[in-house]
C-alpha cells in the first residue's frame, strides 16, 4: 500500500466493556506544573496572526514533535462536534489553511456550517494556541499549486481514498490506488473534491502555562 494511504480503525462504544479500563487506570494523580515561561500583554504582537507566526518558529526551533499539528473542530448537520487532527499547511494573510477532502465528514460539516475551531499544543513549550473562525474553500488555483508539490503517493492517495467513508477491505483501496496510477503514471490532476481551506479567525487565545496559570486572549474584530 502507498504510504501516503493511511489506516483508520472506527470503534462503536459498548459501555459494559469500559467498565475494565475505569477499574485499572488511575489518572487523578496525573499533574504538571508549569514553569517555563510568561507572558505578557506587552510581549504580544498586535496582529495575532504574526504571533502565531512567532510561536510556530519558535515550536519548530524547539524540534517539538508535529508543531504543525492542530486539532479542527466543526458542527455536522445535527450540530454535533466532531474534533481531527490535520496539519497546518500555509498561514496566508486570511489565515489558517489546511487541506482535505471536500467529500469527507468534516467538508460535509463545513458545507452546512462554515465555522471551525482549532487547536494547537505545544507540550514542549507549555504553550497553546486557539482559533475560531469562518472557513473558505482556498481558489482552485491555490489548492493546484500545493496539490502538484505532493508526492506522487499522496496525490494517487487523494483520488484513491474515499476519506471517511467504511473501506470493505484494505486490498480495495490498494487496488483503487493501481487503477488511478495507470491512469496517470506521470501527472495527476488535482481531484475536485480535494482542496484546501482557509480558517479567517474571528478569536485567537495564546495560552501560556506557568505556576499560577496564566492565560492571554487576543481577539481580533470580526
Ligand atoms: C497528525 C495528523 C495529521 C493529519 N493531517 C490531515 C490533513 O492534513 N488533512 C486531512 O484531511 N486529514 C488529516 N489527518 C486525518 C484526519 O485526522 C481524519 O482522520 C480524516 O481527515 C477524516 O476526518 P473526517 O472523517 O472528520 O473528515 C491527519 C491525522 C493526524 C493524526
């Protein structure tokens, strides 16, 4: 299977089952506290998206693991949550971009509901960073430009994958991703319902952990 062409397992939840794991895992205990830095109103950059900027330099110098990384939440159709990991690919003058299947659960969500909520955690650096805001699909010719950098595996991966929906079997996806590679051996057009899009926050909060908890909140207008 093509690296690029990931693994999901989907679990449905029987609570008589749990009840093993809440006897044997003690979590009360677990604490930490933080020491390492402050912040201030003053060390604040006005413009949050320059912050961000900041902070990610600053992660990706401490060789944090995935600085990338962020937690998106958005609401379904029945305005439940649903929270995924996805990597932060481009921060634009608009804001935060990252890229997807149009077709899959959250592009679903985000058709109905074109808000998100994402996360950063930086564990290393004892910082977190929060966004919400309005999120657009990236132009077309945006989503071209990073989608033809991709490596070749990745780019069968976005036609072969049906992102989100139950896989028969794992030959079925291998075999999906042979019939698009023979079909484009050498370049592969980006699908359409593969593309980007862009978080416009409305609210950015810099947490910075230290002993007392500290919490910094920059907002921008709307
Ligand atoms: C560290 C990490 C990074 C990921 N990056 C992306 C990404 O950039 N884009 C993406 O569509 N899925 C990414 N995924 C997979 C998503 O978490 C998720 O499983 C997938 O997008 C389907 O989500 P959905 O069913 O809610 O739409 C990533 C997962 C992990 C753990």
């Amino acid at each position: 299977m093509p690296e690029s062409l990931s693994c999901i397992g989907l679990f449905l939840i029987n609570h008589d089952k749990n009840q093993y794991i809440m006897d044997t895992l003690d979590l009360h205990g677990i604490r930490k506290d933080y020491s390492k830095q402050t912040l201030s109103e003053k060390e604040c950059d006005g413009s949050p998206l320059v912050q961000f900027e900041r902070w990610l330099d600053e992660a990706m110098k401490a060789q944090v693991n995935e600085p990338t990384a962020m937690n998106v939440a958005t609401v379904d159709a029945e305005g439940r949550p649903n929270a995924r990991m996805v990597l932060l690919k481009e921060i634009n003058p608009h804001g935060f971009v990252f890229f997807s299947n149009y077709h899959s659960r959250k592009g679903r969500a985000l058709d109905i509901h074109p808000f998100a909520a994402l996360t950063f955690f930086w564990p290393e650096l004892e910082r977190q960073v929060r966004v919400e805001g309005i999120v657009k699909k990236l132009p077309a010719a945006e989503s071209d430009v990073y989608f033809d950098s991709r490596p070749y595996t990745s780019r069968i991966g976005a036609w072969a994958s049906h992102q989100s929906e139950v896989l028969g079997s794992k030959s079925e996806l291998v075999a999906r991703a042979a019939m698009v590679g023979a079909k484009y051996p050498l370049h592969v057009p980006r699908p359409p319902h593969w593309g980007g899009y862009v978080i416009e926050p409305e609210r950015v909060e810099f947490w910075q952990g230290r002993p007392v908890g500290c919490m910094t909140a920059s907002n921008i207008a709307g």
